[in-house]
C-alpha cells in the first residue's frame, strides 16, 4: 500500500487500536489495520505510539497485526458522477458494494467512490494563455439534467494555463489540462480529492439575507431560515425530526442536497433510500436524485463512522458552493455523533465533560456548523454560493438542558423544537 514501514497492534479496545513502531506519523493520517486492512485515522500520537480509529468493526483483530501508513489525510474525491450516489461514511458507494458483496460489507473492502472509467462530456471555457487563480473554471460537464458541474482549478494552485483539451468525451482522470505554476507545471483532471477536516477557502462570507424556502408553511411563515444559515430540530423520540427533515431535503428550494444519515435506525434510512429515488422536483419534474447526495451511516454501523459521515457531507456540500450553488445539508442526527466521540473519548481515558460528553463538544460542533454561510467563492470571476446546514438534535427524553442541545444552541442561528405533546396529537410540522 506504501513505502513507509509499518507499525504494530499493540492493543485493542473496541473502536480504538494503538500501534508502536509509528516514528513519523502525523495526526489524522489514514492508515490500514491489521491482515484485512480496516481503514482507520490516527487521531493521537505519543512518541512512537499512535492511537488509531477505525471506521470498521474491530472484532478478531489481534496485537501483533501490522499497521500500514498511507501518509495522507482522510480525503473525499469530488468529480463528474457523485451526484446521486448513495455512499456510507468513509465514502464507499453501497449501490456498487451491495453489487459486489451483497447486504452484508466485508471488511476492508474499498471500491472507488467515483466511475474511474465513465466518460463525461467535457466542455472548456478558457484558452491556453489565460491567467488562473484556485477557484477559476475551466470547463464544464453536463452531470445531471439538474446539476452541470463547474470543473474548477484546485483551491491550493494558480498560474497560466498551458494547454487544455478539445470539447470531447473524458474520463475523470484523464488530464484535460496543464498549469504553469511557480512550483512548475501542474497537470489538471476532473477527479480531485479533498482532505474532509479541512474547510475549503472562499474569498469572504457574505451576510444571509435570502430566505431558504423549505416548502412548509410553519417553518417559512413563522421560523425562516436563510441561505447560508443554521438550523436545528430537537425533540424527543417520535416527534418528527427524521420526517421534518426529508421533507426539507423533499422541497427546499436548495440547488443540491447532501443528506447525511448520521447513526439513525436503520429502517428510517431504508426509507430514505427507497423514496428519494421516486421523488419528482416539482420545479424541474426531474429525478429528485439528480440535485441530491446521500450519505447513509446507520446504527448499527461501526460508531466512529459517525464522524467521517458528518465531515464527507459538509466537503461535498462545499465542492458544490465553490461552484456557485445553494447548497442545503441535512444532518440526522448530531447527537449520535456526540454519543460516538463520547464513546472515544471514554476509550482514550479523556477527562470527561457533563454528562459524559468530552470537554471539546461544543468546539467539535462549532467546527462543523461554522462550515455552513454565503460566501464570495475563490476565483478571479465572481460568484456567490452558499451552505444552510439544519441538525437534527436527538436529547434522551427529550430534556432540553442535555448538553449536545445547549452546545448546539449556541451555534445555530434558527432554533425548532418539537413537541411531544403535539406529536402525541399527530400535530407534526
């Protein structure tokens, strides 16, 4: 897998591994675990000792086992053919993986996220000569009948461009074009990948003055929300989230949706999956699908996925703002995701916060939801794009005053909460 010499399984216990031998590893680098390769991330690092998640079930995995280095951060790929796709935390395709294994995932079976031999039709829109800066687009590709994709210079480049193919038919990694950089020349594809716990450079935030219509009247009429805000849902079990929140993703007038299924029971994720794939926009009379990526992490899934589910989302949403999109993320829900870094931080033997919770929640969250605005993307062509993220927050017997609550109070800026007397009156948003 790499030419970096590989550690060892020193000790497991449950989700977390730590390996010896890991001299020169560096925090959030993702590495492969044991005979079968699971795929984990180093999230602590102590002299030569490396404490690994892994984002698959652990059972069987014995010290001694061999601990591979890949030198590179946990990445999403983002190209031509991801919209649509129904993918699991780490960015696995479910639809292509159930193809090839069935219900049942083995483990550490990676397939690529994206159709490495699928040609698109690649449309330029700048001529050799041209000066570029990270964020310029080059080209274009008709993805769906709902989402053309802006092929854009990556963020971290900039030069004059050299040269750059015909209008014709291409695969994602085929070079469609080269940049002069100062570094030299840079050759450019469809496909470019993204490390998911970085937020990727705009140009400056602008301020949310455009309402989200998300197509129900209580929410529009009396609780708005705007492009580029935040939003939350708390309630007990069985007072709508999960509902409220695909009937957001149903009929927000977002330009694309990327709906993250973080922890929730598998039978409601089932049903996302076989509904959305019916569902017609009814402003296009398209496939619902095709403005729509979905991101399944059900309950039963390994719980450290949980945060890679979370981060994958909000990198795909950005990939599609830099183009000039509003982008809505649904995120069902944020406290299974607390529940796993509680779960981890108790493995790593953290103090623990109230309730359990680590110290570092609300800055965890903080991080995630401050992705979210409407922003000046980067480029020398000005365009305007935008993320509104909107939680689903799961208190136990629905009290408030439970941590993941009040922390995500603090962040979001449009608060709806569910009631559980009105649920019982089958009164639902």
């Amino acid at each position: 897998m790499s030419s970096f010499k590989p550690g060892k399984v020193e000790r497991v216990a449950g989700p977390v591994i730590v390996a010896s031998s890991m001299l020169g590893a560096e925090m959030y680098e993702v590495v492969r675990v044991g005979d079968q390769g699971l795929i984990g991330e180093i999230i602590k690092i102590e002299q030569d000792r490396a404490t690994v998640q892994v984002y698959e079930e652990t059972a069987g995995l014995r010290p001694g086992e061999k601990v591979e280095r890949s030198g590179k951060p946990l990445s999403v790929e983002l190209a031509p053919g991801i919209t649509g796709q129904i993918y699991d935390g780490i960015q696995r395709p479910l639809t292509i993986l159930f193809e090839k294994t069935g219900p049942f995932v083995r483990r550490g079976l990676t397939l690529p996220p994206i159709d490495k031999s699928k040609k698109w039709h690649f449309v330029p829109t700048t001529k050799p000569g041209a000066n570029l800066t990270g964020g310029d687009i080059i080209g274009q590709v008709k993805e769906t009948s709902l989402i053309t994709q802006k092929i854009m210079v990556p963020p971290n480049q900039s030069g004059k461009i050299s040269s750059i193919v015909k209008e014709g038919d291409y695969t994602v990694t085929e070079p469609i074009g080269e940049l002069e950089s100062p570094n030299g020349p840079v050759t450019l594809f469809m496909l470019n990948t993204w490390p998911v716990r970085t937020a990727r450079s705009f140009r400056r935030k602008l301020p949310s003055n455009t309402p989200l219509l998300t197509g129900q009247r209580i929410i529009d009429f009396f609780f708005p929300i705007a492009k580029g805000g935040t939003a939350t849902i708390p309630g007990a079990f069985g007072t709508g989230k999960t509902m409220a929140q695909q009937q957001l993703a149903k009929w927000a007038d977002a330009s694309v949706i990327v709906y993250v299924g973080c922890g929730e029971r598998g039978n409601e994720m089932a049903e996302v999956l076989e509904t959305f794939p019916q569902l017609v926009d009814p402003r296009s009379n398209e496939p619902i699908m095709n403005r729509t990526v979905l991101i399944a992490n059900t309950s039963n899934m390994p719980i450290v996925a949980r945060e890679a589910s979370v981060y994958t989302g909000i990198t795909i949403a950005e990939y599609f703002r830099d183009m000039g999109y509003d982008v809505a993320l649904m995120a069902d829900s944020t406290s299974r995701w607390a529940e796993a870094m509680r779960e981890i931080s108790g493995r790593l033997e953290e103090m623990p916060g109230e309730e359990g919770y680590p110290a570092y929640l609300a800055s965890k969250l903080a991080e995630f939801y401050e992705r979210s605005g409407r922003v000046e993307v980067a480029g020398s062509e000005t365009r305007v794009g935008s993320i509104s993220i909107v939680g689903a927050v799961s208190p136990p017997g629905g009290d408030f005053s439970e941590p993941v609550t009040q922390n995500t109070l603090r962040i979001a800026k449009v608060f709806w909460s569910l009631d559980t007397d009105l649920a019982s009156r089958r009164h639902f948003p």
